[in-house]
C-alpha cells in the first residue's frame, strides 16, 4: 500500500482511491510513495480514470494532498500564466477547472489550479520581459534592467517566492499584462498528468482536446449535478468503462454538522417528495441559523450573489425587479450592476484577440461586475471575478433581456467585443462550478420542476436542480418562498473590489 500523507485521516474509500491513483502515476513514470520520477515515455498509452462523489465526500481534499505528493516528487506545475524552457525528463501537472470561478475555489484551497482555455492556449512574452520570467523561474541568472531597477526586480523576486505566479510578479515590478503579454497561441507541446474539477461540466469535445494534450488525465466530478446542455443527461464520465470510475462515497463534511450539506443528501432518497423536503427546510432553518426560510429575494445579496432559478422568464423578471430597486434607468447601467459574459462576438480576422479576452477571464459565464464606462464609447471596466488579474477594460456588447420580447434592449454597445447579459439572478445551469458565501434559491421555480415531472438519467429533474443550487453556499443558503423582492438598504458599490483596469482593446484601436 502506498503511504498515506501523516497529517490527513482517509476514509477507506479514499485509501483506496489514493492507491489506485498512485499506480496510475507510477505506470506513468511518477513515484509518489518515493519522491521520484523517471522521464515520460512518449509511445506510451494515454491513461484517464475518474474520481467521483457528491458533495463533502472528499475529492477536493484528495486532488490538494496528490498536488502535494506530486510536487514533493519533483513535477512541475504548469499554471498556463507562464512556460519556460523544460528538460525533456521533466514531469508535469495541471490543476484544470472549466471556468475562472471554479478554478478560484480550487485556488482559495491552496490548489493552483487554472481554466482548460487557459492550457490549451499559451501566452507568448515580449523577449525582453521573457528574461525576468526565466529568472523568476530558476532557468536562467539575474537579468540587467536598467529601465526597472534592482529595487523593481526585488520587489518581483519577493512576489513570486510567495505566490509562484509570473503575470503577479511582473505585476509587482510595475509592469502590467499588456507590456509583457504579446499574445496567445495553441499549445504545441503536451504535458503529462492533468486534474480537472467540476468535470461535470465538460463536453466531449473538451476531454478529446485534453486527451491531445495529457498522456494521463484524471476526472473529478460529482454525478449528482446538472449535464451539460445537449448531452442527454449524460456527463463525460459516464462513458468511461466501470474499471477507470472511482466512486468516494463518505461524506466527511457532515461530521461538520453542516446542515446545507444534510439538505442535500436527503435529496438522494427516491421517495422524497418536493413537499417533503421543503418540510426538511422548514424544520432546518428552525434548528440552525446556516439555513433561512426566506419570504423575500434580497436585493442586498445580488449584485455579488445571484439568485439561482429554473425558468429563463423568472430570471428576466428578477433582474428587472433588482435594477428597478437600485433606481437603474433603461439607457445606462450603474457601476456595481454584475453581469454574465454570453461569449465573444468578434469575425473570425481577429482570432488573436478573441483568444486574448478569453485568456484574460472573459469566457462565456465569467462573472462580472461592472465598474462604470471606458474612455472610448462602448468600453466597459470591469471587474471579472476568478481571473487572476481581474480589473480589465474591454469593447463591450450590454444586453438587458425583456420578457415577451425576442430582442434584448442594449443600453450601449461597441460594434463589437465580449457580450455581456446582466448576473442578478442566473439560471442554476449556469450557476454550475461557482460557489458563493450565501446563495439563494427561487423555490416556486423548482416546485415548477417537480409539478413538471420532468425525468434526467434516472432522476427527477427538480432534485437535480435543487442539489446543484443548495451546494453552490458555502455558508448560509436562503429559500425563498415567495415572489418578492426586499429593498436595498443601500446603493450598489464596487470600493470592494479595487484595482485599476488595464485595457483590452481590438486591433488598430488604444
């Protein structure tokens, strides 16, 4: 058996779950048990295995101590933010998430895990910088830069010795991205092993793309949630034959006396009815404070939390509910109004800068916040939460959906750039890898689900929804029983959120 890390109990499951995957590592040339590696044979078989549970079973808490165990044996961590030169015989890891929000949980738990977009495409540095990166990195001495000084080269040194991040560092040194970051190009050279969470999310365009580039690929996903949309309720796990699925079943955070979690186990009782479990949520939120029986939407909490529902109708009504509370006129939006990126609307000439927005965090369903307008007419400044540099400026498309009407209203835009649907509620889909402090749920949708009878492998479909929307809290879940909307104690704000946005603008404009 391989040893355990001393300073984490496993359960069974997950011993076993650790032993399987050490093998799976050390078939690949990477010895955990004894911090060793040998070098990557390229005719090998490629290899992929997945790790599956619900939620508070432990996969999160697993791929942080392989993390571990694969850095003490010398693997190098490949973060998508900078790739020096490798030796050919050294390994590699990437911690893979499918969007910025997800990746940045993984990152508040000590994971340095980055986007899929992230790893398929690589940033291409200005030559000059590129030899600060490479000291930075250890592959290379001390540059001389006598436009930055020592004392700005110090500052970066001290930056990355704390938190092994390139762009932060260069940052550090009074540099911004637009100086150092050149553009993006499609990976050319694979690497080794790769994690990927919230794999439920994943299409199967996306895992063949990931099988390209990892010769060993390892899944973490919980089959309790939402398929991705047009997959027929099928996650990309489930095609895996039984032998590459490892199934953690324990569900350590209970011991925690978490009552969101409880809420969200029960649902895997197939006798339980929708009537039942709000009984279940009624009889919670008298015994622990974490849990509320809400009669009212709370303004308050959706500029930074959006209300999660079913029907694409209640999401239009609500956003519309909040602008009206916050005194929001139809032809402009207030800084501090969050949005949701719905893509990229750009021609194909300027795939350079599509693959520039989408690197910096503007990927379809990036959260974000807007700041207030650019100083070019249709730039936006924003805040995009998860993106490792956040504050950005960019053309922008703004459409605010009216219910009944198949046009959205579009209080101003740029001819083109990264569009943008407003995020004070968002549909539970959607809602899917992120997790928020409080998060309420729209019940009268989810009692629209289960009067509907609607059916998703093998599942009710209101349960599924209901699980993806309970375990997206991480400290207080509010049920909201009734179509109402609390006013605001207080204007939106973003002096939260600070920064400076560096600008992300189109080809032949500043």
């Amino acid at each position: 058996m391989t040893q355990m890390p001393v300073s984490i109990t496993f359960s069974d499951d997950q011993a076993a779950a650790w032993d399987r995957l050490a093998k799976l590592l050390s078939d690949a040339g990477i010895d955990i048990q004894d911090e060793a590696t040998s070098a990557p044979d390229p005719e090998a078989d490629g290899a992929v295995l997945a790790v599956l549970g619900k939620a508070g079973s432990g996969k999160t808490m697993l791929l942080a101590e392989l993390t571990k165990a694969l850095i003490a044996a010398g693997v190098d961590i490949v973060s998508g933010d900078y790739e020096g030169r490798r030796r050919r015989d050294k390994r590699t890891l990437a911690i893979l998430a499918p969007t910025n929000k997800a990746a940045s949980v993984l990152r508040n738990r000590g994971v340095p895990a980055t986007t899929i977009h992230r790893i398929l495409y690589t940033p291409v540095y200005d030559p000059e910088y590129e030899k600060i990166a490479e000291w930075l990195a250890d592959n290379g001495p001390r540059p001389e830069m006598p436009e930055l000084g020592d004392t700005a080269l110090d500052r970066a040194k001290a930056f990355y010795d704390s938190v092994k991040s390139i762009p932060g560092a260069l940052a550090a040194a009074g540099l911004r991205g637009s100086d150092f970051i050149k553009g993006w190009k499609r990976r050319e050279e694979p690497l080794d092993v790769g994690f990927v969470d919230e794999s439920s999310m994943l299409d199967g365009r996306q895992v063949e793309d990931l099988k390209e580039i990892f010769q060993t690929l390892v899944l973490f996903g919980d089959p309790a949630q939402l398929a991705p949309v047009g997959q027929s309720g099928e996650m990309v796990f489930d095609t895996l034959p039984d032998a590459q699925q490892l199934t953690l079943s324990r569900v350590h955070r209970q011991t925690q006396d978490n009552p969101i979690l409880d809420l969200a186990h029960a649902l895997g009782d197939p006798e339980l009815t929708f009537e039942a479990f709000e009984r279940q949520i009624e009889e919670a939120a008298r015994r622990d404070e974490r849990v509320v029986w809400a009669q009212r939407v709370e303004s308050d909490l959706m500029g930074r939390s959006p209300v999660l529902v079913w029907r694409n109708a209640t999401r239009i009504r609500l956003i519309h509910a909040f602008r009206n509370a916050f005194g929001a006129s139809e032809t402009e939006l207030l800084p501090g109004e969050p949005l949701i990126c719905d893509g990229l609307e750009l021609p194909l000439k300027h795939r350079k800068k599509r693959i520039d927005l989408e690197a910096r965090g503007l990927i379809k369903g990036a959260q974000v916040v807007y700041l207030g307008p650019g100083k070019r007419s249709g730039f936006s400044r924003l805040h995009v939460f998860g993106a490792e540099e956040p504050q950005v400026s960019a053309a922008s498309i703004i459409k605010i959906e009216r219910e009944g009407e198949e046009e959205p209203f579009i209080p101003f835009a740029a001819h083109m750039g990264a569009a943008f649907l407003h995020g004070a509620a968002v549909t539970i889909h959607k809602a899917q890898g992120s997790q928020w402090p409080d998060v309420q749920v729209f019940a009268p949708d989810l009692y629209a689900a289960a009067r509907a009878g609607r059916i998703e492998a093998g599942v009710a479909l209101w349960k599924r929804l209901a699980y993806v929307a309970i375990t997206r809290a991480e400290n207080r879940l509010l049920w909201v029983v009734r179509n109402r909307l609390a006013r605001p104690t207080g204007p939106l704000r973003i002096d939260d959120l600070g920064g400076v946005p560096a600008p992300l603008t189109l080809e032949g404009t500043e």
